[in-house]
C-alpha cells in the first residue's frame, strides 16, 4: 500500500494546483471528489491516475470491489492534511481521484467525420448546474456531442454537477471552440443545420451533411 501523509510532499502540491484551471489546462488532468464521483468514475473506465483516500478510514466500503478490480489504477493512503490541502471545500471528502483528460481533438475528428449527427452546442452557459442539465438532456436523446463553447462553464472544476462520463463525447472549451470548425462544406455537402433554443442563429457548416446542432 502507498502512503503520502505529508501536505509538503511534491505529488500533493501537483495535486493541489489542479484546484485553478491554469493548472488542470497545463496538466492535462482534474480531481474529483467524492465517493459517488469517484465510483462513477471507476465503473465508467475513465482514465484514472490515482484515487487517495483517507488512511484512517480506509477504502470506502463503496469502492472495495474497484479497488480489487482496477489494477490499473494506483490506491493511496493520504492524511485529513493532504486531503484538506486537495480540496476547497470546508468540509472535505474522505475520498479523491486524479484523473486524465481525454484527448478531445482525436474525439471531435471523429465527431466532425460522422454523417447524420447530433451536436449541442453551449454557447456562454455559465452555470454549472444549467450545463450539466443539457449534457444529461443530450445523452438521453442519444446526442453524438456536446461542444462546451467559449464562455460556458468548466467542466473539468472540482465543484462542477457535470456529468464527464454519458455516452456523448464533450468537448469542452479550453479544447474546443466551435467558431474554429467555419469552413465550407465538403463534396457538395448541405452542411450544418442550426436550431437556436434560446439564444441566437448560428450558421455553421462543421459537420457532415444532414447534421443538426441545437445552439443553447
């Protein structure tokens, strides 16, 4: 079993930097807190790099089984100390997990080459509450994504309710930014159709033809 007690050791202040966003964006990876967050990740096959609990209380009864099954991911023991200092709440988890981001250009590629696509679109969502309704509206129509534009909330913040294991892929908007994905349509292609929800038309012509995005 690994043991990280210390608030000082060099892995918990890596940790610790990814409460601000400049950090997770540089690192490539986010914490979650939680034993639900934690088991959703887990169960969902997320790339995890560690999951630190507290040494006093063990591993949660929640996550014993995952403990035993994901041999890919490192289990570590930590103080209340190193807990406190990886979160910012005043009455912290007895359980976190550092996790990798996905490599969202490989997943919108695949996105942008699909033919009859569903696509969300957030454009200046900034609550995080209102962004996690829409992902979950999305994945439950079957949305092929979700592009978290410029201005819309952090999916990746330690305090985000939104869910980054549904079926859809998200794109979120330190990755993506959809007024990038302008061009032309390709081999004659109708390109994309857009339906304003709420805010305002945007024409766009990123995807294959016959594909809608709803624009929020």
């Amino acid at each position: 079993m690994i043991e990280i007690l210390s608030p000082q050791n060099a892995r918990v202040k890596e940790w610790a930097l990814l409460l601000e966003k400049k950090h997770r964006d540089k690192q490539h990876k986010y914490l979650i807190e939680g034993i639900h967050l934690v088991q959703e990740a887990l169960r969902s096959g997320a790339d995890i790099e560690c999951v630190c609990y507290e040494k006093e209380s063990g591993v949660p009864a929640e996550l014993s089984a995952a403990a035993s099954a994901r041999l890919d991911v490192n289990w570590i023991a930590v103080s209340e100390a190193v807990i406190a200092k990886c979160s910012d709440t005043k009455t912290p988890q007895p359980v976190f997990a550092v996790l990798r981001k996905v490599d969202e250009q490989v997943q919108m590629k695949s996105l942008l080459d699909k033919d009859r696509s569903l696509v969300v679109v957030l454009d200046g969502v900034q609550d995080p509450g209102n962004v996690g309704t829409i992902i979950r509206t999305a994945d439950a129509v079957g949305a092929d994504g979700v592009i978290v534009g410029s201005g819309s909330a952090d999916i990746y913040s330690p305090r985000s309710s939104v869910p980054r294991w549904v079926r859809c892929s998200i794109y979120p908007s330190c990755v993506v930014d959809y007024r990038k994905f302008y061009h032309k349509p390709r081999n004659g292609a109708s390109g994309l159709q857009a339906q304003a929800c709420r805010r305002r038309l945007i024409a766009m012509s990123m995807i294959s033809p016959a594909s809608l995005a709803v624009v929020w």
